[in-house]
C-alpha cells in the first residue's frame, strides 16, 4: 500500500498537483472503497493517470463533501466549489433568520443538486425544488436526492430556468431561491478561461457576452414564483459586484439589496428581497 502511495503520489507531484500526498491519499482509499480488493490497485493507479491528466479530483472519486453533506460528482454536471459554500450558508442564515415553519425554496440551475441537497439537509423542515436545462445535471441531483433519501422534500425538474415549475402550484409561494448560474462571459470562455471547458459542461460556464445573462433573466422570470418579502441570492464572479447590484435596482421590485463577501472580503454572493405590496 505505501508503495503504491508514493507510486500514485509520484505521478501526481511530476503533473504538478500541489497537494500530491493527501490526493494519493484519497484516490487509494476511493479505490479500495470501489469494488473488489484484488483490483484496488489496478483501479487507484488508472484513477491516478486520469487526474494527472487533468481531470478534477471530484470526478475521479465520483464523490465530493458539500455543506457537510456527501454527494456523487459525475461528468455532465459542474463538480460543486467549496467557494459555492458561501451562497449555501447565506441561504442558510437568511431561512433562520426567516423563523418560517416549512419554508419553500428554489435551487435554480442546481447542476449536482449540491445545493437542493445541502439545505433540505440541514432544515429538515424545508421543502426544495430544483431545476436545470441539461440531462447531464438532472440525472446526476436526482441520483443525489435519491442516495440521500430527500425525496420526500427535493424535486428536480428539467427547463430553461423556471419553465420546469409550470403547473406544480407553486406561483407566489417560495420564500427563497439560490441561485449559482453560469457567470463566465463567452470571451473569457474562449480565451483565458477555456481550461474550464476540458472536463466540465459549457452550460455551467458560459453566462453570456458579458457573464451576466442569466442573473439578468432570474431577476425578471423568478416573479412570479418569489412571494413578496422572499429572498432571492445569488452567487457571482468576481468583480461582478456592482453589475449585479444595478440589476437588482433596475428591477424595481426589490429591496433589502446586499452583497456578501468571503473570508478573503470578496464579494461573491448578492441577494435581494422581494418588495413587500
Ligand atoms: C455554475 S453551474 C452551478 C451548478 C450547481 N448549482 C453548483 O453550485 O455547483 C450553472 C448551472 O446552470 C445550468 N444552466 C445553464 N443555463 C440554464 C438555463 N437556461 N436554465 C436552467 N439551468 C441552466 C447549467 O447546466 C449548470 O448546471
């Protein structure tokens, strides 16, 4: 095993993995966990070979940890950020803080349904729907809803934005949506940014000339879902801050309009509220 450990780490170090060691580490111990012991070997140094490279971590465990919780990461949905962590804890807060018995919440473009997940996870009380555009993504949060026993409370739809909702009642009725869309704008996706597009889906990505297409459309298409007094957060990229906020404001309907910034004082979360009538 140790042979193997250095074997694997070796191999990570020469395709300049910075964390080799503690990768090693995990991709042996995924391997093991896989399937039968005689071909754990075989099975650690072909995962080996397929991160150095390039592919993500995630997607060469299968498995990532979100919010505490532990989710299948397959190829056709984005493998979830620690950074998205952030939008997560926010929705999280704001639900508390909220003090609503049964709140009813939106993941819209969910992708893995890391989010979906990680907040009918952690309130037991809420109740989530989800939706993407793609086949790649709606399989792979319907595996995790369902590996996590959140059917109950998590439903994953398919559409462009919110057409999936059509017809399930819930017009007027969520108290809060998240949202982390696509925020890389097309020209940065074909210049300094297209390393994204090797392992990982363009819809994850690709948010339009200017990265901001689908805030813009959330911000008008989620009124008819988002009740007065809900919530709507968002993540963005960086120094997307001020954009976003004037997208709020141009609206007319929201107010409560804030930014929430990461441990290092980037913003990279904006949220609104949904004027009171
Ligand atoms: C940045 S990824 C976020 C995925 C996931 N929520 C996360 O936090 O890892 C953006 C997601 O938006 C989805 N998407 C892009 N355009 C969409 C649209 N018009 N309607 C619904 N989903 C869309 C993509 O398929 C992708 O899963």
């Amino acid at each position: 095993m140790s042979d193997l450990l250095g074997r694997i780490a070796a191999r990570l170090r020469a395709a300049s993995i910075t964390d080799a060691d503690g990768e090693a580490r995990r991709i042996v111990s995924a391997a093991h966990a896989q399937g039968d012991k005689a071909g754990a070997d075989e099975r650690a140094l072909a995962m080996a070979e397929q991160r150095a490279n390039g592919k993500p971590l995630a997607y060469v465990l299968g498995r990532d940890t979100f919010m505490g919780v532990e989710l299948i990461v397959a190829p056709g949905a984005l493998a979830p950020r620690d950074e998205t962590e952030l939008l997560g804890n926010t929705a999280l807060e704001s639900l508390r803080r909220s003090g609503l018995a049964a709140p009813r919440v939106i993941d819209m473009c969910c992708g893995s349904g890391n989010l979906a997940c990680a907040i009918a996870y952690h309130v037991p009380s809420a109740r989530v729907w989800a939706s993407d555009l793609t086949d790649g993504c709606v399989d792979v949060a319907r595996r995790n809803v369902a590996q996590l026993g959140l059917q109950p409370r998590v439903h994953v739809a398919q559409g462009d934005l919110f057409a999936g909702f059509a017809g399930m009642g819930l017009e007027g009725a969520i108290d809060l949506i998240v949202c982390n869309p696509p925020y890389i704008s097309a020209k940065r996706l074909a210049e300094d940014r297209a390393h994204l597009l090797a392992h990982e889906p363009r819809e994850a990505f690709d948010g339009g000339p200017y990265g901001l297409s689908i805030h813009q459309r959330v911000i008008k298409e989620c009124l008819p879902f988002l009740r007065p007094g809900g919530y709507l957060l968002f993540e963005i990229g960086l120094g997307q801050d001020r954009q976003v906020k004037i997208l709020f404001e141009r609206a007319k309907v929201y107010d409560d309009i804030r930014l929430v910034s990461n441990a290092a004082g980037e913003a990279r979360v904006a949220q609104g509220r949904r004027k009171a009538v």
